[in-house]
C-alpha cells in the first residue's frame, strides 16, 4: 500500500490554496475586476527594477556554465559569505558562512531545519495564529506541532500559556515576526523574555530548546517598526529567511537557513542541517537566483504600497464595524468574523465575490485573515463589498 498520509495530504489542499483556486475558477466566469481575491500571500508590487536588470545583465554576461550548473549542496561559498557578511553588519551578530544554508524558499529551510532538530515524538510549539503549514513541516520531522495561545487583543506571547506548554519533550519553538496572518511584530521586552524562559527550561531539562525565526516578512514593516534579531538575545537560535516576499519573488523559491554560532554544538546542529537536506533532496538552490539575491541583501520592493493599502482597509473596516488589530508589518489583516463560524462567515462573504481565508486554519477561530498584498484599486473596488457583507449582519454602515 502507497503512503496514506501523502495520499490525505495531495489530495486535500490547504485552505489557502482551495480558496485560490475557487478565485481562479470564478474569475474566468464573471471576470477578474469583480472578483475581491484577498487569499494568497502573493505580492502585487512587481520586484525592483534593478533586480531585473541584474538578472538579465547576469545571462547575458555570465559563463553558462557556471551560471547554471551546480554549486555545493550548502550553496555557494560567495554567496553563503555574502549572507554571513549581510547578516552581521546590519544585526551586529557573528554568524559565519560555514554555518549558512542556501534552501528553495522559507518552507524548505523550515523543513529542513525540523528534520535536523527533532526525533520521533518531539514536540514543537509555536504562537496562535501561525502558518498553517507548521503542522506539516512538524509532522514531516516526526514531530508534534503545539500551538500556544497569545493576547487577546494584541496577539502577543502569553508567557503563562507558555510556561504550561513547556515540557520534558519540547525541541524547538517557532515565530514568525513579522507574523503571518495577523501581522504583529513581537516586541523586543517579548523576545527578551521568552529568551530568558526558554534557557531556564534548557537549563532545568539539560536539553537545549532551540528557536526557530521564520521571518519572509523581516523587512516588511511600518512607522519605523523594528523587528529584534533572535540571535542577538538566545544562542540556541536559527534563522530560516526567504526573499519572497521583500523582493517579491515568490515564484523563485530562494531563502537561506543561518545557525546561530551560539548555539549548543552549532556545527554538528549545521551538520544535521546539512543531512536533512541531503536526504529530503533540498540541495543546491537555485545557482542562479542564489547569485542574483546576493546583489539585493536587504532591498525591498515598494513597500509604501502595502502601507497604503494597510491604512485604508483598516480604517474602512473599522467604520464598518469589524475589529481590526492594526499589524505592524508583513501584508496581512486578522480581522475579528461577525459570528463565532469563521468558515460559514466566509462563505457569506464569497455571495459577495470576497474571498476571505477562515482564521480556524491559523489556530484563530472566529476570525478571517485578508491579504492585502493586492493593487489599491482592487481595495477600492473590494469597499462596496464589504460595507454589504457587514450590513448583511446588521451593521448599520
């Protein structure tokens, strides 16, 4: 018999995707300008010129051959020392190019970094609401996903809810900061604080537990937010990046995974790194997006589109009677449902062409996460839309 947990999982997409694909289909049938698709993480504001040219300047001008053939299953070393030096003048940390990773995306790095750290029935806590996809990442690693409660109006960690979370069998625990649906950056007191928990519970277990930064939204924030760097407070810490979405490049799968030199043992954590790798067949990236990246380590897209975006969908929300925590970065709002069914609030939605993601995926039941990575237009367009939906309810707007 073939894999039945593979079977489950190619043949039930994620909400996300089925959403996407519902958008798709209904697009073709009544046009794409009446359809409010705010389902999927996929910038609208196209990667920066220079990075174009680059890329085109790189084929034209470049040896094939070394262009396109393979680098080392790690990455190449010019450009994990590219990495590395990024890394350290802009943080101020010491990571070093031996312990860089070059990976297809966010969610390889994350894979591979779960496979390297857990064993059979470990378990890996991570903040609600977060990616949907950290229980598979979780699962693939033979691990248990723990998802932990946060503030209720703020989504920041509860460190009580935390604290009992905690146990004899916790490898490792995920953030995402900027985060991904609800857009809060953890603040530095937040860091501070679950760095001093978890080297007490590494101290009293004998056993490092090791933290996991996801951060595709690291540059990707608003009013001068800042986003703390996790290997500047705890040592047992590694960074899985990807330039997906802060040079909008979804589409090219490239991203990095850089081990703290801090942490317990870091070249034998790099080593089993290295092996996840091998065996989940993630390696050598992309040769040409690797060197093309290098040249933009810290550039963005125009990021004071989603800023504007942001700012007039909260503030048209909220007059329309929707609670609306205001995220701080990343392109994406966690909105409270006008009922306690997020999933039967978003099929209402939909008899308005309003594709909103049910929030019960993320760990947040009772709310919808809207993806405003989207054109200003279509945000203006979208308005009419949800002023029915919250009159459908109501709401006297």
């Amino acid at each position: 018999m073939i894999n039945q947990r593979y079977v489950k999982l190619g043949n039930v997409r994620s909400v996300i995707r089925e959403l996407f694909e519902y958008g798709n289909a209904r697009k073709r049938e009544i046009g794409e300008e009446n359809v409010f698709d705010f389902s999927l993480g996929n910038p609208s504001v196209p990667s920066p010129e220079e990075f174009n040219v680059a890329l085109a300047d790189m084929v034209e001008h470049t040896d094939p051959v070394a262009l396109h053939g393979y680098t080392s299953a790690q990455g190449a070393p010019e450009v994990r020392t590219a990495v590395a030096d990024y890394i350290n003048g802009t943080f101020g940390s010491h990571v070093t190019p031996d312990l860089i990773y070059m990976t297809c995306g966010a969610a390889a790095a994350l894979t591979i970094t779960l496979c390297a750290l857990c064993n059979e029935g470990d378990e890996v806590i991570t903040f609600v609401p977060y990616f949907p996809e950290y229980a598979v990442f979780a699962a693939q690693a033979g691990a248990k996903l723990v998802p932990v409660s946060t503030e209720e109006n703020t989504f920041d960690i509860d460190f009580a809810a935390l604290s009992a979370a905690l146990g004899a069998k916790t490898k490792a625990v995920i953030i995402n900061s900027p985060n991904n649906p609800s857009g809060v950056v953890y603040p530095e007191e937040s860091i501070k604080k679950l760095a001093a928990m978890l080297k007490e519970h590494s101290k009293k277990t004998g056993s490092p537990v090791y933290l996991i930064a996801d951060e595709p939204y690291r540059e990707l924030v608003y009013d001068g937010e800042k986003v703390p760097y996790v290997m500047n407070y705890y040592g047992d810490s590694i960074v899985c990046y990807s330039f997906s979405k802060s040079l909008s490049l979804p589409g090219e799968r490239i991203g990095y995974i850089a081990v703290s030199k801090d942490a317990a043992e870091a070249e034998s954590v790099f080593a089993a790194v290295c092996g996840a790798g091998r065996s989940l067949g993630y390696v050598c990236a992309p040769s040409l997006l690797q060197r093309a990246v290098i040249k933009f380590l810290g550039h963005t897209s125009d990021i004071s589109v989603y800023k504007r975006n942001r700012d007039r969908l909260c503030s048209a929300l909220e007059s329309y009677g929707f609670t609306v925590v205001r995220p701080q970065g990343a392109f994406y709002l966690f909105v409270k449902a006008l009922e306690e069914d997020d999933y039967a609030f978003c099929e209402r939605a939909k008899q308005f062409e309003l594709l909103l993601v049910p929030g019960e995926g993320f760990g947040g039941k009772g709310y919808v996460r809207i993806a405003y990575c989207v054109s200003p237009q279509m945000i203006e367009r979208a308005l009419p839309a949800f002023v029915k939906l919250a009159q459908s309810y109501g709401k006297n707007v």
